[in-house]
C-alpha cells in the first residue's frame, strides 16, 4: 500500500495499477495491485487507527486539525478522462 501511496502521489499523469506495474518492470502485476486496492476497507475507524498515533503526538490546547476538501477553480484546464466538469458552488 505505501508503494502505491508514493505512485499515487508523485505522479503527474493517470493512475492505474498497470501504470505501477509496468514502472516496477512487471515485477507487481497490475492484478496483483487491484486485488489488493480492492479488499482495502476505508471506514472511519481503519482511518482512525491510521492517523491515531501521530494527531496524539501533536495533540496540544494550541494545536487544530484541518480537513480541506476545496475544489479550486482551474479556467484554463482542459477536460480529459479524468478531470470533467462539476458542480461549483461559486
């Protein structure tokens, strides 16, 4: 998983589990990496457990955990497989 966290992250074209595969030369199949993306469970509590240790690390009476789901306004992107039109609430 963090294999694929890193891909995820640092790539600045599609993500797919053949993309990864084929940047490991095939030593990960793509079936492989779906199998695995497919039987992870994304509940509140799994990610609780995730981030428990390192919001308690940094727990103080000054400290603020922000959640920002923005979407930002990109006139000059193009629409392509991934990025479409959406609803914006500006």
């Amino acid at each position: 998983m963090d294999l694929y966290t890193d891909y995820s992250l640092s790539s600045f074209s599609q993500v797919t589990a053949t993309g990864l595969s084929n940047l490991l030369d095939g030593s990960i199949s793509h079936d492989k990496i779906t199998r695995m993306l497919s039987g992870v469970s994304c509940s509140s509590k799994e990610l609780w457990q995730e981030v428990k240790a390192d919001v308690r690390r940094h727990e103080s009476e000054e400290a603020c955990l922000i959640f920002d789901d923005t979407i930002i306004s990109k006139p000059y992107t193009d629409e392509n497989g991934i990025i479409c039109r959406h609803w914006d609430h500006k």
